[in-house]
C-alpha cells in the first residue's frame, strides 16, 4: 500500500447524522452508484467508473481481478453530495483500507 490507512475516522462535511466509514471493507459491502453518487476504481492511473444499482465489494474483486491481482496500486474513491472516501487495495490480505475522507463535492 502506498497510503497509510486511517484508523480513527471521523465523520466530515454533512455525514455527522450516519455512520463513521469502515476502516476496512468487507465483501459484503455495498455502494449505490447513481447520479449523485460516484465509484471509481483506479489501477495503476487507469480509472474506471462503476454503474448499476447496486455494487458489492465481493462483485468489483471479482470482475476485477485480472488487473487488481498484478496492479502496483488500486484505489476505489465513492463521492456524494456530503462526503467522500477512498480506499486503497492490499494485495497482501486482498482487503481495502480507508486511506482518505473528504467533504464531498456539494461544497
């Protein structure tokens, strides 16, 4: 990793109502790409844009695989109105780490 992961988050911009982010992400996590709300993957510079109604962290892994398997980094950067995270990619334990959070892009 090249980015050390946050082990206290907080909560920033209007997001103080909800839950503070995971620090890791389980497979099981889901993120809800629309409109308003931004996925991005990024491999090694290369962005990609996730859509659909729904997205899993196991189904990114898998769909994925053959670049995240090889890559020298990859980050997944999810922006709302209110807030914004990124996550970095260990390839060591196959797990994403919240390296980041921001106000979003309402601001």
């Amino acid at each position: 990793m090249r980015r050390n992961p946050i082990l206290n988050p907080n909560f920033i911009g209007f997001a103080h109502y909800g839950k503070k982010p995971p620090i890791i992400l389980d497979d099981d996590t889901i993120f809800f790409p629309c409109s308003e709300h931004i996925l991005q993957l990024s491999v090694n510079d290369i962005n990609y844009f996730l859509k659909g109604s729904s997205v899993k962290i196991s189904e990114i892994c898998q769909k994925y695989d053959y670049l995240l398997k090889d890559c020298e980094y990859a980050e997944l950067f999810y922006d709302t109105p209110y807030h914004d995270v990124t996550y970095e990619y260990n390839k060591e334990d196959k797990k994403w780490y919240l390296v980041e959070q921001g106000i979003g892009y309402a601001r």
